[in-house]
C-alpha cells in the first residue's frame, strides 16, 4: 500500500515536468522551423515574386 501512495506521488511530479519539456520542445521546433522558412524566402521578397 505504501508503494503505491510513493508512485502516484512521483507520477504526479513527473508527469507534468514531461508534458511541460514537450511543451516547450515543440514550442523551441517551431519557431526553429518559422525562422529557417523566413529565411529561405527572404531574398525573393525583394524580385517581388512574394
């Protein structure tokens, strides 16, 4: 009984820590992915094709 009390007590810690580094990984990737995309479209804007 006591072992289950510790690891819903750890889950509960370590869940959230996951979710939030997922969180901020996927947040890191796009605005990543949204520079690298500005970047590669920036010298076309000036021909005007954009």
């Amino acid at each position: 009984m006591k072992q289950d009390c510790a690891f819903k007590k750890l889950l509960s810690v370590v869940v959230p820590i996951v979710l939030l580094m997922g969180s901020v990984g996927y947040i890191v990737f796009r605005l990543l992915s949204e520079r690298s995309y500005r970047e590669k479209w920036k010298d076309y804007e000036d021909c005007g094709l954009i």
